[in-house]
C-alpha cells in the first residue's frame, strides 16, 4: 500500500499540473505528424487533439498546425462566432499565445489575437483610432502584473495610505473598462494579481497596511466587487495559485529576464481559464452532469455487493470520499445544473441505494433523468439528452470506468468525459478544475433549473397517459405571463440572449449595455415571457425584441426572438406572437418582419415564421426574411391564458 508521502508526490505531479482532466494518448504526436500537409486539416481533428493533456511543448506543435490551416480566418461552420481577443498587459505574453488560441479550440472556438506593444496599452486605449480599436475586438483580457499595480514602494504605507493605493488602482481600471466599452461593444476579462511578493511579517502579514502581499489581497477583493458592478468577467489567477501553487504559475527567475509574468508552462491551463471564460459568456457551458453509480457514487457493485457491503459515508476514508463527492454534485444542482444517471444496471437494484441507504447524499429526487439498463452507454446518453431537451455537448460524463470514457469519447466527441483518477477522493477535483460548468452568472431560474427539468419529465409523463394533445395542453392550465424588460430581470434577459442556441432566430448576442440602451428606445418593442402551469414555474421561458425598421415605415423588425426548448409544443409560440403583434401595432406598425439566420445548431426553427402565418419575403445563404400583414392578422389560438405582469421599465 503506498505511503501518505508516496499519494502525497503523485498529486503534486499529476494533480496539480497541465490539463489533468484530460486523457493522454500515446499516438498523439503520430496524429498531429498525419496533419503536415494542411490539406488533410479539418476543425474536428485538431478540436480532438486539442481535448488532451498538452504540455507547452504540444501546445506550440498543435498552434503552429492552427495557424498554418487557418491563418486566414476560422473555418466554415464553427458554432460560435470567431473570436477576436485584445490582451492589454503590462508584462511580456508571447509564451501565452499558443495556448489561449489552442485554449478557444478546445472549445470549438477559433481565435484571432491582438497584443499591444509592450508597455503602450494604456496609450492606445485612450486613441479611438489605434490599432486597439482598428482590430475591432468582442473580447478584451486585461492582463496586468503585481508590480504595474502596486508598485515597488509600499511597505511603509500608513492605514490611509494603502486605503488610497487600493482605490486608486481600482478607479483607474474601472475608468478603462469605461473606455474600452465606450469604443467597442466587448466582453471584458480582469485577471487578479497572483500573490508574487514574500511576507513580510508572516502570518499576521495583515497588521503591515503597506504589506505588497496583503495590497495583493485588497485589491483581488476589490477587483471582484468592481467587476461584479461593471459586468465585468473575472479570469481568477490568485484561486490558481492558491489550487496549484505559485511555482505552477510563476517563475521569478522568468520575470526577471523576460518579465513573463505566468510561466510558460503554465500556458496550457491559462489559455483553457480563458477560453472556458469566454465560452461561457456565449452560453457554451454544458447543462447536464450524467453520472455512472458503482465505483463512482459509491465503492463497490450494487448488483453484487447488496446494499449493506457497498463502500459509502462513515466507516472509512474511501466511503466517506464518495460521500464528498455526492455532496459536491448536489451542491452542483444548487447552482443549476441538472443531473441524470447512466448505469448498466438492473434499475431496481440501481435505484435502492437512493432510497435505502443511510448514507446516500444524494437522493432520486435530485436526478431528473435516470436511466439504469443494459444497453450501451453512447445509446443512453443519446437518451438521456433527448429526454431531457438538450444537446449532447451539453453533457458531462463521469465513469471510474475507463472503457466507457473511451467509449463516449469515441462515439460523441461533443459530449465532455474528464478523466477522473481512481481515488475517489480527487473525483470532485478533477470535476470542478475541467471547467465544464463554467459560468459567468447566476440568476434565480438558475437555481431552479434542476427542479425544473424534473417537472417537464412529470410533465411528458402525464402526456403519455393522455391520447388526446389538446386534453393534455388544457390539463396543465398555463398561465404565460409577459412584461417588457425590466432592471429585476435583466440579468436573466442578458442571460438567455447569450446561452440560447437552438431556438433563437437570429442569435444575435446582445450585453448589458446593448439591452439597456434599448430599453431607452420608446419605439423598442421589448418583452419577456414566464410560463406557469400546475407543476410549477418555468422561469423566463423566452426574449423577443421587435425595433422600427428604418428603411421601411410603419414597419418593425424582429432583432431577436430566443424561447427555452424546454416549453416547445406547448403552444407558447403561438401566444408569443399574439403578444408581440398587438404591441407593435401599438407602436405604430403595420407590419412585421422576420429574420432567420441559418445556424449549425438552430435549424429546428427553420420553418417557424411559416408555421405562424408569415410570408417569406426574400432569402439566401445567410438570411431569410419573412413578413406579417398585421392589417389582417388576428390573436392565434393557443391553450393558455395570457396574462402582462408590471414592471418598472
């Protein structure tokens, strides 16, 4: 048996280095030798190759193959719209570069990078015609280093002094993100100060006002709040640093030569921080966390081993690790996400643990989806997301079991499968440092997301039970509630805008400050919708965002019209537009016009102004338009009562 020293080593070797959630393949260099010849490239194969466990090293070979295929601009048909990074720093970030493009890969993002020259990019934030701004960025990381923050001089600060330095700092950064947002509509990313300096006193570090690593502290926190009130997205270096440790990131023989202020060799996992940050913001963060049963909620085989003799809760180290475990996912659930089961079982047997033993965490209540059979797990998967609404690459699998991470690998490549180490201790680790559910915010629906989930299950259920649609639809009583946007629920609003993929017409990505300055807009048709019914509240189910055209009168075009798939079939189509052509022809319209903008993910509504009564107007590859004479339109049927809630606009 190994000795704690020993466990102890293969941590710090393993654990706490590179991408170790994800696997190592022995033929990956063979794969990427394959890929010489650019015209054998394609995006999948070098997305798979990136989804490795890349050193420095490989993640320069896999970038010098990115770059060489596509220099010049992404590839056809990626998910998102590329990325266009600016990195503003005060430190050299060249040793970075491979890894945030390899990073955004990672994430089926491809992206371009803007650097300014060292040590001007304060001069060029303030030029509206620099090159900053010439490269026309969505997303601006402000990369800065303890010494440009703080300064050399500190440690014989007073009290006031130091509460001055940490004020100051942050205005000045908040006057930047001011200034940036002024001349481009970006997503900004604030890197924290990584704890560099030596103490000074101690552990009683904080009694010295001036201490560089107690300023180090302040401002981390202060930068926090700040963001928070700016909409402004944090990349968390200080929680790196204390997750890894400093010698991981940081390298003071590196910033003394070369003012590199994150090592190289901490590339890899920086540019994946970043990428998760910014797929995040784009709604690209999985839903769902499908979870295996034996070996890895519990120690042992429930079929085998009977409830009494299985590995779980008090007793033992290793029982009590997957009691953690547990109670890190439902601590999961409490912030969003949903769960689901995939085990090769008997489902009686599969289901005893949840409602038998005393030690369980988790209960059948807190899975929506649990599927417990003998079939093959690829199968299931493909189930459980159907079941359940959602894409595949919305799916995070965990199995102890390395046949089947293969397996998943091989068979639905969008579906996120981290490696997971054979103790279960690491199991939650290795979970939360993939960054799958990264998120960049967190709103009451949030919350209820789970629940949510497991009450349209209830709800498709007691459809089946009916042979009759409409008696179905009728017995659910809804109740649509509806109000224009409102300062209570913007942030769900900006929320949707940015995550919602399938059904979206346009998706067009609007922030903060685009809704807000809508929300100015008297003509701006601008409604929200919330959906009721017997088994609970959906939460904010849909967007729709009608602007007067201006090249056409008595005419208002529909910028953006998103619902959660979760509703469809319902009907709530239907009573949307009902909504939306009363309020148009309130603002003066006659007629109203429909853009679809064809995507790789949202062709389910393909034909959704058709179905509703429009005209198709003119298409081609990018956009078709369809209109609506609203002189002879009229309210469409739809099973529900509609009902406007008030809101301060």
């Amino acid at each position: 048996m190994a000795s704690l020293s020993d466990i102890l080593l293969i941590f710090t070797e393993k654990y706490m280095s590179e991408l170790y959630w994800l696997p190592h393949t022995p033929d990956w260099a063979e794969r990427l030798a394959a890929l010489s010849d650019p015209a054998l490239v394609c995006w999948s194969n070098l997305v798979s190759l990136a989804n490795e466990n890349l050193d420095f090293i490989k993640t320069g070979k896999l970038d010098n193959t990115l770059r060489r295929k596509y220099a010049a601009g992404p590839p056809t048909g990626p998910s998102f719209e590329p990325v266009r990074l600016a990195v503003l720093s005060s430190s050299t970030t060249d040793q970075l570069l491979p890894g945030l493009r390899v990073g955004a890969l990672r994430h089926n993002l491809w992206m371009n990078i803007y650097t300014t020259a060292y040590g001007q990019y304060l001069q060029e934030s303030f030029s509206a015609d620099s090159e900053l701004y010439a490269f026309r960025p969505n997303v601006v990381l402000c990369a800065f280093d303890t010494r440009h923050l703080i300064g050399d001089e500190t440690a014989a600060f007073s009290r006031a002094e130091a509460d001055i330095k940490v004020a100051s700092t942050i205005t000045d950064l908040c006057m930047l993100w001011k200034r940036l947002r002024e001349h481009a509509n970006v997503q900004i990313i604030q890197q924290t100060l990584m704890p560099t300096d030596s103490l000074l006193m101690g552990s009683n570090e904080q009694r010295l006002p001036g201490s560089a690593r107690g300023l180090i502290r302040r401002i981390n926190d202060a930068i926090r709040k700040s963001a928070d009130e700016h909409g402004v997205d944090i990349l968390a270096l200080d929680d790196q640093c204390e997750q890894d440790g400093l010698a991981s990131w940081y390298d003071a023989r590196l910033w003394l030569r070369a003012k590199q202020y994150v090592a190289p060799q901490a590339s890899p996992v920086y540019g994946d921080l970043v990428a998760r940050v910014i797929a995040a913001r784009r709604g690209a963060s999985a839903k769902c966390l499908v979870l295996d049963l034996d070996n890895t909620l519990w120690g042992g085989v429930i079929g085998d081993d009977g409830i009494e003799r299985i590995i779980l809760g008090q007793g033992s180290a290793e029982g009590e690790a997957y009691a953690a475990f547990q109670r890190y996912v439902r601590d999961l659930t409490r912030r969003g996400v949903i769960l689901a089961v995939c085990s090769k079982n008997d489902e009686a047997n599969a289901l005893l643990p949840f409602t038998s033993h005393p030690e369980m965490i988790l209960r059948r209540e807190d899975i929506a989806c649990f599927v417990a059979n003998w079939r093959d797990k690829a199968t299931n998967l493909r189930f459980i997301a159907q079941q359940l609404n959602i894409g595949l690459d919305a799916l995070v699998f965990v199995d102890d079991n390395p046949f089947e991470r293969n397996l998943i690998r091989s068979e639905l490549p969008m579906v996120g499968v981290p490696e997971i180490p054979e103790d279960p201790a690491f199991y939650a680790a290795s979970v939360a440092a993939s960054g799958y559910f990264e998120s960049v915010s967190l709103t009451i629906e949030d919350r209820g997301r789970a629940k949510q989930y497991q009450t349209n299950l209830e709800r498709e259920s007691l459809r089946t039970s009916h042979q009759d649609l409409a008696a179905y639809l009728n017995s659910l009583d809804m109740v649509l509630e509806w109000a224009v946007f409102n300062k209570a629920n913007l942030q769900r609003i900006v929320q949707l805008i940015g995550k919602t993929n399938q059904f979206n017409l346009t998706t067009r990505r609007h922030t903060e400050d685009d809704v807000q300055a809508m929300m100015c807009d008297p003509q701006a048709v601008l409604l929200h919708f919330r959906l009721k019914d017997s088994f609970g509240d959906n939460g904010i189910i849909a967007v729709v965002i009608a602007l007067p055209d201006r090249n056409a009168s008595e005419t208002w075009r529909i910028n953006t019209w998103l619902m959660s798939c979760r509703v469809l079939g319902r009907g709530v189509e239907r009573a949307t537009l009902s909504v939306l052509a009363t309020q148009v022809r309130q603002a003066g319209a006659r007629r109203l016009i429909g853009e679809y903008h064809p995507t790789p993910r949202n062709g389910m509504v393909a034909e959704h102004y058709g179905k509703l009564g429009f005209s198709r107007s003119s298409q081609n590859k990018d956009i078709e338009e369809w209109v609506l004479d609203l002189d002879v339109f009229s309210s469409l049927e739809a099973p529900m009562e509609i009902r406007k809630t008030q809101y301060d606009r």
